[in-house]
C-alpha cells in the first residue's frame, strides 16, 4: 500500500487531500492506497473572515468548521501535533510518539503570526491577523472618537498582501457611517518599497489611498509600537494602531531544518516539490508554508493543491506526471463595504490595472465567503 500523508489541515492541506481522495478513489476503496492528514485542531477558522470582525462579523457558521467534517470519509484524521519532519527515512513523527511513514508527503503547514514581535499587543495595538485581535480592533474602533489611525505593515511577507488596503477601504466607509471621517486622520505605512508587488496593483493602490485621504509612506522600517505612537524611521503619534505582525514558517519547519531562515519551505515554483536535504522528489509544499513570489493566500493554495494532487495521482497511476504549478494569482480587493474590484496574473503574465470596483465585485467575494467550505469538501 503507498501512503500519502499530509501535514496540516488549512486550506491547502485539505483541499489537497480531498482532491487526492477523488482522483484516487478507486485505489484507496481496493486498499492500494491510503491518506493521512494530521491536524492539531479540531476546528478550521476561515481566516479571510477575521477583516470583517471589526465591522461586521461574518456568522459562525462561515467562520468555523470541523475538520473531520471538511474531509471526505476515505481520508484518515489524526488530531495530533508533528513534532518532526524525517525527510531522510521518509517519516512523521508526533507529540504524542506516533511514527508515520509516508511514501509521498505534503507539508501545509501555513504561517505563524508573531503577535509577540511587538510589545503592548491587544492594548497599545492589535491586528485582524488573527481571530482574537480583530476582536480587539473592533473594541478599539468602538472606543475611538477621533484623531489619528496608525495601520502598519511591519514585515514582508505577510498572508494575503491585499488585506490591508481592504481594511482601510471598510475603515473609510465606517468612518464615513459614523460620522468620524472629518475627524480622523489615517496613515499608512509599510517597510516594503511599495505598496503592492505588481506595478499596476501598485498604482491603484496608490490611486485609491489618494482618493481617500489617506497618506502613506513607503520604506517604513517599524521599530517599536510604544502606547500613542509608531516609532521607525520617523515617529507616529496615533490614538487607534492597527499593524501586520511579522510572519514566519511554522515551528516544526524549523525544527526539521527543511525551511529557510525565516522558516518558509524551499519548493521547485513550478512542481512544488521540496528542495531540502534529504527530499526524494515525492516530498511537496503549498500554500503559505512555501518560499514562492507569490502572495500567501487561499486561492494560492486552492491553485497549488491541483498541480500536488495531479502530480501524486499520476505517479501512482501512470508513472509520471507532467502538472506544473504556473503561478496563478487571483485577488479580490475591497474597497468598501459593497465595492471591490478583482485582480489576477501569473510568472509570465503582470496584473493589468484593476476594474473599477462594483458591487459585481462585491457579490462574487461573498459567493467566495459563503461556498468556501462546500467547495474545500467536494474538493473541487
């Protein structure tokens, strides 16, 4: 029996395996082979959501979901933490003591976000990065009455690089609504040289932040965030601080020594097999736990987990296989509470300049919002 194990169950990882337990379906029902997916939680949390937490929280039934319930039945689940990843003697070992070998791997370990970077996290700051600090923003937002808003990027790369133009476009809006916007002054800042990779994204963007009123400034090394203030290259007074923590790759990419300094894991852009010592050629990685120039982000996984399930599925069916990963990118941008506009390019082909943002736009990232967990579990 060959057996395919996957570690983590995100996005990637599960769309992955559900797609394997499709294409490999007959093969798993006559016991040629199986699938393990290794998960230490038992629910998934749609992190997409956690934008909308400080204005208007999407229902719970959108935002969480068991695991067990997300994956077809021919897939195995093991509630487990993966203490180490054996590269060199093909194995997964966990917290619990558990030995697993595998003969083709996927590592969907995601990214870590490191709240911690930063002092005063959830009093001086906070971030819709996760769950627990957007929930803060939206009691800051509730407190403030006027002055100045602070939103910084502090590190490149951080998942879903669009997410924080989103914000200031749903902050505009509801300081518009509540009548705050003629009180409120809104800066910008990020360390990277421009606001967006892709140089006609770049320019909407900056386009936009200009139709709002909004200044911003490039370059901006974050030093600390003390209480009232954003300290770098220059210092920024602000009575409500929104910031981006640093990411890095997952603990056990780093303790296995298979990812970079910053723990993100080394893959081959176009077949997302793992080029670590040690890796066979039957090891792959997806989604927010790779190295790639491409943003971190669920459509990227979603994208990734086609070309990993295609790759594994031929092997095991034909020999070989020819998929290869072209570096798709499709991302919405919102602009407001019921505008937004779409943008999408790959390695060879740049981002045109966006669409003007609708409400077309709008519905399309609801359909997304909604259907997110019926597509995951049909694997399509």
């Amino acid at each position: 029996m060959k057996t395919i194990v996957i570690v983590g169950g995100g996005v990637g990882g599960i769309f992955t395996a559900n797609k394997l337990a499709a294409k490999l379906h007959g093969e798993i029902k006559r016991g040629d082979v199986s699938i393990l997916l290794i998960e230490q939680n038992e629910i998934q949390t749609y992190q997409p959501g956690f934008l909308y937490v400080p204005f208007q929280e999407l229902v719970p039934d959108v935002m969480f979901r068991s695991v067990s319930k997300l994956l077809n039945p021919l897939i195995k689940l093991e509630k487990d933490t993966v203490s180490k990843i054996d590269l060199n003697n093909k194995k997964i070992i966990t917290q619990s003591g558990k030995e697993h070998k595998y003969d083709y791997l996927v590592v969907a370990t995601g990214a870590t976000v490191k709240v911690g970077s930063f002092s005063g996290y959830g009093k001086w700051w906070s971030t819709v990065w996760t769950y627990e600090g957007a929930k803060r923003v939206r009691e800051m937002l509730r407190e403030f009455k006027g002055g100045t808003v602070a939103v910084a990027v502090t590190s490149t790369p951080y998942k879903c690089p669009v997410a924080p133009y989103e914000f200031l476009g749903l902050l505009n809006d509801y300081l518009m609504a509540t009548g705050l916007r003629a009180k409120t002054k809104v800066i910008f800042t990020t360390v990277a040289p421009h606001l967006h990779a892709q140089p006609q994204v770049n320019k909407f963007l900056e386009e936009t932040l200009s139709m709002w009123g909004f200044e911003y400034h490039t370059k901006f090394q974050v030093n600390s965030i003390e209480e009232g203030k954003v300290v770098g290259s220059s210092e920024i007074k602000a009575d409500l601080i929104m910031a981006v923590p640093p990411h890095g790759g997952s603990d056990v990419v780093i303790k296995s020594g298979i990812g970079d300094q910053a723990g993100w894991v080394p893959v081959d852009r176009h077949t997302l097999q793992i080029q670590a010592q040690g890796a066979t050629g039957a090891e792959y990685a997806l989604g927010d736990a790779t190295n790639l120039p491409v943003p971190k982000a669920g459509s990227v996984a979603h994208f990734q987990s086609e070309i990993v399930s295609n790759r594994i599925a031929d092997e095991l069916k034909l020999g070989h296989s020819d998929a290869r990963y072209d570096g798709r990118v499709i991302c919405f941008i919102l602009t407001g509470f019921e505008e937004a506009t779409m943008v999408s390019w790959n390695y060879e082909n740049p981002a045109k300049f966006p669409p003007p943002p609708s409400r077309f736009f709008v519905r399309l990232k609801d359909m997304t919002n909604y259907s997110i967990w019926s597509v995951m579990r049909c694997g399509l």
